[in-house]
C-alpha cells in the first residue's frame, strides 16, 4: 500500500504535465474529441485530456512560398521559365486542417499551375513591360481558389523572366539583321510599333544584345 501510493500520485503527475499545452500568440489549436470538431482554441495554456482529445497547432503568420522557374509559351510563341514569390497566411484554422491534408503543398502546386496559365495569355513584351497586371491576375486567382482552404493569399510577385538560350541568339541574330537594313526591316517584333524603321530598331530589336 505505501509503494503502490506514490506511483499513483506519479502517474497522475504525468497524466496532468502531458495534456498541458501552450498556444502562442500567432497560433491557434484546432481541437478534436474522440474523432469529432470540437472548436478551435486561442493563445494561452490549454488542457487537452490524454487518449480523448487531440490538438493540431496552426500558424497564422505569414508564409513566404517561393515558385520555381516554370517554362511558359507566350501568347506570340516566345519560350521562356518564369519565377514567383508569393505570400499567404492562414486565416480560418478549422478549414486548413478539416479542407486540405497539406495546404502548404496545396497552395504550391495551385500556384505553378496558375502563374503557368497567366503568364501564357501574354506576349513576352507584356510580360517584361506589365508584371504588376500579371502579378495581380495571379493573386486573384489564387486568393479566390485558396479561401475555401482558409488561406489568404496577400500578394505575389514575378521574380525573374528568362528567355531560353537559343532565343537570345535568335533575337540577337534578328537585331544585327535590323540594324544592317533598318528599312527593311520586317520583323514580328518591329512589325508591332507602328513608327519609322529607324525608331522601330531603336525602341525594340537593339535592347537585346548581340551574343
């Protein structure tokens, strides 16, 4: 009886220490009893009952998520890998556990496909000239297909345009050609600004060096 006491009082020690949980001010506990929803919990020191209850941790700062290079065909067929950076947070922690299994992975490959799907509406120039229209395309987007997630999408932004090698050399070959016969200059980039051959090379062909 003295031995079996003291284990008693120890047990419950541990019992009582391992469903003590503390919540930080930037994030929130999404409880569940027995299997079921039961609420979600604020900043503070939380009891979660051992074995019945069960608490996921959700961070409610923002995400900084970074796009790898995707390859993009422009709307006037230019080849080019596009990158992106894009911010979002959490802001209704009972959808991004109960809607989404990963809504970091989920907003990832959402985020690929659609600055892909942007970016190819565009002609190259637009692209280079116009990235806060397409970077507002692209958060709409976003923030619209992440809501019932319980994201928020706060801003994206186009990182780097890089055209592919061959192309470089095929501008750079098409901006001699220019510059050799400036009146006779045809070309698809020059056929788009409607001004004299000498100005048409000025403003388009001659800003991509020759390689």
């Amino acid at each position: 009886m003295s031995l079996s006491l003291p284990i008693i009082v120890v047990i419950l020690l541990l019992l009582v220490m391992s469903s003590i949980r503390v919540l930080k001010e930037y994030e929130r506990g999404v409880m569940f009893t027995l299997g079921r929803f039961t609420g979600v919990k604020g900043p503070g020191v939380r009891l979660v009952l051992p074995v019945i209850q069960q608490m996921r941790k959700v961070e409610l700062r923002t995400i900084v998520l970074n796009v790898p290079k995707q390859d993009v065909i422009s709307r006037d067929n230019v080849s080019v890998k596009v990158s992106a950076v894009v911010y979002f947070r959490i802001v209704d922690p009972e959808k991004a556990i109960l809607q989404v299994i990963d809504p970091w992975e989920a907003t990832s490959q959402l985020a690929q496909t659609t600055l892909r799907s942007v970016s190819g509406q565009h002609e190259m120039d637009e692209m280079l000239a116009q990235r806060d229209k397409l970077n507002a395309a692209i958060q709409q987007i976003l923030d619209a297909n992440t809501a019932a997630w319980g994201m928020k999408v706060t801003n994206v932004e186009i990182k780097d345009i890089d055209l592919d090698e061959t192309m470089i050399r095929a501008m750079a070959r098409q901006a001699n050609s220019c510059q050799a016969n400036p009146r006779r200059c045809n070309c698809a980039i020059c056929r788009r600004l409607p001004t004299s051959p000498a100005k048409r090379v000025r403003q388009s062909c001659f800003r991509y060096p020759s390689i």
